[in-house]
C-alpha cells in the first residue's frame, strides 16, 4: 500500500468495530481475517481493521453474548473461529445502528448547519 493510501485510510473507535462486525455478521458467519477483509472492502478501503483492534474487540462481542464461535477450518485449509451474530446480537445490532444514526444526524447538525434567515 502507498503512502497517500495510507494516510486516506481511517482507525476505527472501538464502539464503531463493535457495530461493523455485527453489521458483518449480520450476513452469515466468518472468520476474522474475513469480517476485516468485509468491512475494508465495503468501506472501500477507506476503513482499516487491525489485527490488535479486531481480535479484542471479538472477545469483547463473546463476552456480552452478542456474538458465538465455532472451531473450522478456512478456505486456506487452516484451523480457524467462526464467528456468528446472536439473537442477543441481533437486537443489539439494532439498537447500536440507532445509536449511530442519531450520533451521526447530531454530528452532521453541527458539522452543516441549516442556514437561518439567510445566515449560515
């Protein structure tokens, strides 16, 4: 990857990586190095997945019961965890995807004002 790349592409926050594997899984079970190679690619590459942010963040997912694994085997032949979204999941999917779409309605507000009286 070049240098302008690079500096295009954006870190997640941790409350964000939570909903795009959710999102992600949302689709079908996966193993980690897809749920990140999913959300990269749908991002157009905008969105960067880190293996030291991805894997905690799974773990953390487990631990609130949101999202499942199972022990198979990948399409390279290797042993790998496939995760899966939960009905718990599920609902928290929803739930989180509200919460960005007010966050990002509130921060659009601030960012674009509506112009009042012809003033901006």
């Amino acid at each position: 990857m070049t240098t302008k790349e690079e500096k295009e592409r954006i870190e997640l926050l941790q409350g964000t990586l939570d909903l795009l594997i959710l999102r992600t899984l949302l689709l079908g079970p996966e193993h980690g190095h897809a749920i990140a190679k999913a959300i990269e690619f749908n991002s157009d590459d905008v969105l960067q997945v880190e293996q030291g942010s991805l894997y905690p963040a799974l773990h953390r997912l487990i631990k609130r019961g949101w999202i499942s694994f199972e022990e198979g085997t990948s399409e390279n032949n290797r042993r790998a965890k496939f995760y899966r979204l939960t009905a718990k999941g599920r609902k928290q999917l929803t739930l989180e995807t509200g919460k960005w779409d007010k966050l990002a309605g509130a921060i659009a507000r601030i960012l674009r004002p509506a112009k009042q009286g012809g003033k901006s």
